[in-house]
C-alpha cells in the first residue's frame, strides 16, 4: 500500500469510528483537505484492493481487511507517540506530526518489539486506546466534563481536541491526564465550569469542557 492509501484507509476509519453507517466522499474530502473527485478515485483504488465497500452515491465503508488495515496503522502511530513521550521526551502535543511519519513503517516485527520495549501500554498520550496485533483494543466508559453534572468527580483520561494549542493550553494550565478533577460550579450565563485540580481550582470555558473526557470515580 503507497503512504496515501494508508492515510484514506485511517481516515475513513475515524469517520466511521462512531457512526455505523457508509462515509460520504464529501466527508472524505474534507477530512483529507482534498476535492471529492479525488477521493472517488482513491476509493475505487481501494475497492479494487478489498480495502473498502463503495457503491456511487451510498458511500465508503471499510471491509474487514480495511478496518485490520487501519487499526494496524492506527497502532503503530499510538505507540511511536508513547515512544516518544516516554522515552525520548517529546511534549503530548509535539508527538502527532512525527508520528504520523513513523505510522508508515512496514516492519511488524520492530512494532511488536517496540509494543514488548513500552510494556504493553493499553492508552497513547492523549488518552485514546491502543490496539494490539490482533486488532483488539480496551473500551472504557468516559464522558466529557460538559455532560456532566455539579458534584461530579473523575479522572482525566483523554482529550477529544489533540491539536497543539490546546495541549499548550492544558499545559499551561497544570491539567494533564491521570488526573482527578471534581465539578465545582458550572455557570448558568456561558456554561463555563469550576473545576478543582491539583493545582487548585480553575474556571474552563465551555470549548475546554466539550473536550476534556473524565472516568467518572464519584457522582453526587
């Protein structure tokens, strides 16, 4: 598979991730920043190969091939992140573009060596599951600070934005994952939310709640 067809093969994957139905082009294109033609040929490329499922006009899905494709890939990626948070200390919101790099290399065997080097790990830096050779990976029930009521308390496990000026902004602001937050106030005016964090009590903008997921540990 050429590097474009991977980055389709993932792509349509996280479009797909939460919504069991067809991809469209349009959201295909979007995604890839390229025009709908592009991703038509693309996908036919695709379907030639059993990657995906493409009838015109009722969209793109991936087959079972494609999605042990894109899960492969997406394993990779997360673990190079883990690699190089951990072990050559990149800051979480450095690792993506790298990685994104070293998500193509070819070698399973460095993967699973790399994969046995980290101890296995079950989550990357942001938070998101990492799935093992077979594809498997742990779900877990978390909700997002916005959905959640006064009282609430729970442990910072992902982020729903990874671009890098929110990772600076957590940074900033001493909030990083494995963290216990509890839900203070949250303002009736703006729906902005006073939570309490290690380094104290901080006031996040309803745009800060909305991608913040927490394991919920307590609810009153």
């Amino acid at each position: 598979m050429t590097l474009s067809e991977e980055d389709y093969i993932k792509a349509i994957y996280h479009l797909s991730e939460f919504n069991s139905k067809s991809v469209a082009t349009n959201a295909i294109a979007e995604q890839m920043k390229t025009k709908p033609s592009s991703v038509t040929d693309m996908v036919k490329k695709l379907s030639e190969k059993s990657l995906v499922n493409y009838k015109k006009y009722q969209g793109v899905s991936l087959s079972e091939k494609g999605r042990l494709v894109a899960l492969s890939i997406i394993r990779k990626h997360r673990l190079w992140e883990v690699f190089l948070v951990d072990k050559l200390n990149f800051s979480w919101d450095e690792v993506h573009v790298v990685a994104e790099q070293l998500e193509h290399i070819k070698s399973d065997t460095l993967i699973d060596k790399l994969d046995a080097h980290l101890g296995y790990p079950k989550v990357d830096p942001h938070g998101d599951p990492i799935p093992n050779k077979d594809g498997v990976f742990t779900k877990s029930i978390k909700k997002l600070i916005s959905e959640l009521p006064v009282g609430s308390q729970g442990v910072c496990v992902g982020v729903n934005d990874s671009s890098a000026a929110f990772l600076k902004f957590l940074d900033k602001n001493k909030i990083a994952l494995g963290d216990t937050f509890k839900i203070l106030e949250i303002e009736e005016f703006d729906d902005s939310v006073t939570i309490s964090t290690r380094s104290g009590s901080i006031r996040i903008s309803k745009q800060i709640a909305t991608n913040l997921f927490l394991d919920i540990v307590d609810e009153e």
